[in-house]
C-alpha cells in the first residue's frame, strides 16, 4: 500500500469512528424516563448537593418540576 492509500484509510476509519461515537453519545443521553415518575428525586439531589450554588439551582429546578407535574 501507498502513503496515499494509508491516508485515505485512515481518513475514511476517522470518519467513521467520529460518526460513530456520536451515534453512541447521542443514543445514550436520550432519556425516556417521565419526571412526574419520582417527584421526591429532585428534592433528594438538592438536599445531597455539595455546593451551595448547585443546591440553589437544584431547589429551583425541584420547585419548576413539581408545579409542572400537578399540572398534569
């Protein structure tokens, strides 16, 4: 094999590779889970959260989530 075929092999296994594990990055962020399922699993992670910021932001995101699901 050539320098010119080596490169457009390992053009081509590059491509494919990215291609690749985007499809996976992709596939496994998707979730299908229904939040109103578990309503007390916000209010746990705010409670547990490390950081003073992440337990603000974590209240107010338990606060939108459980308006939203009596709504429902």
């Amino acid at each position: 094999m050539t320098i010119k075929t080596n490169n457009l092999v390992l053009r081509v296994v590059s491509v494919f590779t990215v291609l690749l594990l985007i499809t996976v990055m992709a596939w496994l962020s998707q979730s299908n889970e229904d939040p109103c399922a578990n309503p007390h699993g916000d209010i746990a992670a705010a409670v547990l959260a490390d950081q003073e910021g992440d337990q603000d932001a974590l209240v107010n995101r338990a606060i939108i989530m459980q308006g939203k699901c009596k709504e429902e």
